[in-house]
C-alpha cells in the first residue's frame, strides 16, 4: 500500500518539482514506517510518479481546460553569491500551476536539493554492503550493531527552507485546509527535524550575524555550528528574515554529497577487581611533575597495560575506591578498582580466561596483586563510588614520638570512640584540592607499644581522613591530632591500609 495519502499529493507534487528526492517527500509527508524507505531509490521515485500522474490524470478530465493562472516563487537575492559552493547559485525559476503540477527552468535536479544526495545513494544496498565490508574487517568483536551518522552542513537550513516552502503554498490553500491539516503537517516538519537526518551547520554565516548570541564557542566543541544552535537561531529568525539570505526552495546542488570516512568503533567494556600494594614507592597513577615523571611505574599501569593487550583496546580510564600515598601499602582485601577499556576489538572471554589474565598479571610483579578480576557493566561502577565517605577504613601507622613514653601514656587511645575532627586541606594536597575544613570521625584506636619513642597505633575512621595529618597535625591545621592528644611531639614512619570497607566488586571463588 503506498504510503502517501489523497491529503499528501499536493506537498509531494510541489516537492517533487523543486527538486526534493523521494525519500526527503515521504519525511515532509510524515511517513514514519519503514517500508517504503527501504525500497531501491529507483523503484521508490517510479511509485511516487505513478501516485501523482493518476492526479495529473484526474484533474485534466474534470478540468479540460484549466486558467493558466501561474504564481511566481521567490527570486534567490543577491545576498548569498558566497554559497556558489553549495549549490546556492539561484539559477532555477520556478512556477506553480493551479492543477498542481508544476514546470521548472533548472535542468539539474538530480540531487536532491534537501538532503544533498544522502538518501538517494547511501541508503541504497551498494553503499549498505560498503558498510558491511568495512565493519567485517574492523576486526570488533560484536553482539549488535549502533548505525550513526554525521551529517554535512547545510541540512538543518535546508529543511527549514523547505518547510517555509510549503507552509507558504499551504497558505495559499487555507481555504481549503481545515485545522487537523495545518496540525498535521506541522507534526510532519517536527519529525524532519529529528537528530537522525539533521546535524549541524558550518557554512551558514547568515544565521550568525542574524543570531549571534546563538554561537557562542564551547568546550570541546570544533565548531560554534553545532545542530543545537543552528536550531536555536532558526527558531529565533524571522521568516521574513530568512527568506531575504535564503532561497525558498532551496537550489539544486551540483554535486552529490560523498562520504568522508566509515569509522568502526565498539563501546567501551568494564574491567574490575581489587589490588594489594606492596610497595612503598609505586604511585597508584603516574607521577609526572612539571613534565617530568618521577618513577617509572605505577598501579594503574602495572595492571592496565596487560589489559590493553588482550582486549586490543586504544586506551584506558581508571578509576578507584580512594587512593593510597606513594609511600604506603595496601594490604588485606586490597582496594577497589575498575578500569574503562575504550574501543576493544576483544570482548568475550571466558571465566576461565580472565583467571589467566588475572594471573598474568600477578606473575608479572611483586610490587602489586590483583584478586576478584572481572567483567562489569558501566552501571556497576556505581557501586564503588555510592557512600564513599561514609564507608570505613583500616589502617596501621608506626608512629614516632619527640618525647620518651611508657606504655600506660598510649593506653588512653585505646578507649577513644567516635573522635571527630577537623581537617583543613593538608598543604601537601592544596595544589589539587579546594581549601576547606571538613570534619571526620576516628571510630576506634587501638595501640600497640614497640619502645621509647616507638608506638604501633592501628585506627578505624571515616573514608577521606588524612591519616599522616591526624598524627603530626600538619601544623595545626588538623585538630585534634595525636601530637595534641599526647602532648608531644608525633611522626609518622609507616602508613598501611589494613582494609578498605567496599562490599565491590563480589569477591570470587578461587
């Protein structure tokens, strides 16, 4: 069944004549199945023909001799000679007669003046098998498949144009179109304007210096013509306004659009698992200062690097649960962490396999351990960060103290619940973190005498505690401190993270 109605046929017929490709008609008409758009261009153009000769057809035996009463279109001005490129050039002239039919002058209108040519070859099974070839060489492992196109310049105006075309002639018929007509044929031009067939605008200066407020430069945006302020000033500009920079409709390109480049690329695959750090001089990321890097590894690289071989991925983002000072060790259940491959070209593995790499890993340094490997989705990660400064954690310090103690001058520390403090940001972490002051809680103390000037104090506190600032109080900044509480003056030696209280990623079974 053709998809057009009794309705449709004067749109079509002043489309058609102006040089709009089939596809382009049924999406003003508001065509919204697939079937007909998956018919070859060729086939497709013949049924629209057919469907509009039988008005042609209808109206010559019924008007045997109908007035030549003719209305002039709009002349293209003057004011876009800069567009030649584009096929802007206002050669055609165009005239509507009162059977619907219409004649035209321009001789070129084989590319369609709305989607420069996109819907008429590359929705065709040539370039679809193109497609085809290239994804099966990309060599992505895949279960389904994401189809994403970006658009050339120009679509955005162009539809616009066009609208204004037959908005302008429906006008001229308002005798004859009752409410539901003008509220369906503005539901059409919302469902041209979807993302899917309109992307953003670069050539398109006029719309600029109408709207300028409208392009304003981004971050990480290339180009202030994005689909969103191209839309934006089309929604502001005057009809009027337009129609002065614009020609209605739009000319006929000279040359069918061609594609630039078919890019594969697959979604990004979670990778998660906690880490042991034995070290005291590895950083969980790199240490680069000034440019300069200060050690040659890291954790994140220790781990990552195996990853980004057997995944075949282009890059990584990691990301953890806290993170540890270079100079301290991470032992028990280890940390939480989780790792972003981008663009794998592997991603099915077997239980058994991630075990493997997850031992490859181990085997490949004595600086680091991985346990719980695993497969996670982007949503899980959320698990790791839910709560963080609610969750606790565990330490151990060797602490150092200026003054000779006894073992009945730490015994007070073991019966302090819930301490709460307040910290300043550290001055050795200022450079990277907003000043403030933020309170903690040191759940629990308990303290293990080694000599004189020696104590092993084991604490319980609220993840985000400065734990080498709550012994040394970094200078009064953190208050109390250890130093204050014992009247003395404290160092720390040695700082391990004895547990990290994040029930993520689910431990495994060896």
């Amino acid at each position: 069944m053709f998809p057009l109605t009794e309705e449709n046929k004067h749109v079509a017929q002043l489309l058609l004549s102006t040089g709009t490709c089939a596809r382009c008609i049924f999406r003003f008409c508001g065509v919204d199945v697939h079937a007909p758009y998956k018919l070859p261009y060729k086939e497709l153009l013949n049924e629209l023909q057919k469907f509009l000769e039988t008005e042609n057809d209808e109206l010559a035996s019924e008007v045997p001799n109908p007035p030549p009463k003719k209305i002039r279109l709009q002349e293209l001005e003057d004011g876009i000679d800069g567009m030649d490129n584009l096929g802007q050039n206002g050669e055609g002239k165009l005239s509507v007669i009162e059977d619907g039919s219409m004649a035209s002058k321009n001789s070129n209108l084989n590319v369609c003046n709305v989607c420069l040519g996109i819907l008429q070859d590359f929705c065709e099974k040539a370039f679809i098998k193109k497609v085809c070839q290239k994804v099966e060489a990309s060599g992505f492992e895949f279960t389904n498949l994401v189809f994403s196109v970006s658009f050339p310049p120009q679509l955005s105006v162009r539809e616009h144009a066009a609208w204004l075309l037959v908005k302008q002639e429906m006008g001229k018929q308002s005798l004859s179109l009752g409410r539901d007509d003008i509220v369906q044929l503005k539901e059409a031009y919302k469902w041209i304007t979807h993302p899917l067939f309109s992307e953003t605008v670069e050539d398109c200066h006029f719309l600029r210096a109408i709207c300028p407020e409208c392009f304003k430069p981004a971050k990480n945006k290339q180009s202030v013509f994005t689909r969103m302020a191209v839309m934006k000033a089309l929604n502001k500009i005057k009809e009027e306004d337009f129609r002065k920079q614009f020609p209605c409709p739009p000319n006929s390109p000279k040359a069918v659009c061609t594609v630039l480049e078919i890019e594969c690329a697959h979604g990004a695959v979670f990778v998660a698992g906690r880490y042991n750090k034995y070290s005291r001089n590895l950083p969980q990321t790199p240490w680069i200062i000034d440019g300069e890097r200060k050690l040659e590894s890291s954790v994140e690289e220790l781990i990552s690097d195996h990853l980004l071989t057997v995944f075949k991925a282009e890059s990584f983002n990691f990301s953890s649960s806290g993170r540890e000072d270079v100079d301290v060790r991470t032992l028990g259940n280890g940390r939480p962490f989780a790792i972003e491959l981008v663009n794998p070209h592997r991603i099915h593995f077997t239980s058994q396999e991630i075990k493997e790499l997850q031992q490859r890993i181990n085997n490949s340094s004595n600086k680091i351990q991985v346990r719980d490997l695993q497969l996670v989705t982007r949503e899980a990660i959320g698990h790791m960060k839910e709560g963080e400064e609610e969750k606790t954690k565990t330490y151990s310090a060797l602490i150092w103290t200026n003054k000779a103690i006894q073992r009945k001058d730490i015994e007070f520390l073991d019966d302090i619940k819930d301490l709460k403090i307040d910290q300043k940001t550290p001055l050795r972490v200022l450079h990277r973190r907003p000043l403030a002051v933020r309170t903690r809680l040191i759940h629990s103390m308990e303290t293990h005498y080694v000599d004189e000037h020696h104590f092993r104090l084991y604490l319980k506190t609220q993840a985000g505690t400065y734990i080498k600032e709550f012994v040394h109080g970094d200078f009064g900044r953190t208050k109390p401190n250890i130093g204050s509480l014992m009247d003395v003056t404290a160092d720390i030696l040695e700082l391990d993270v004895e547990s990290v209280d994040v029930d993520w990623p689910p431990a495994l079974d060896d």
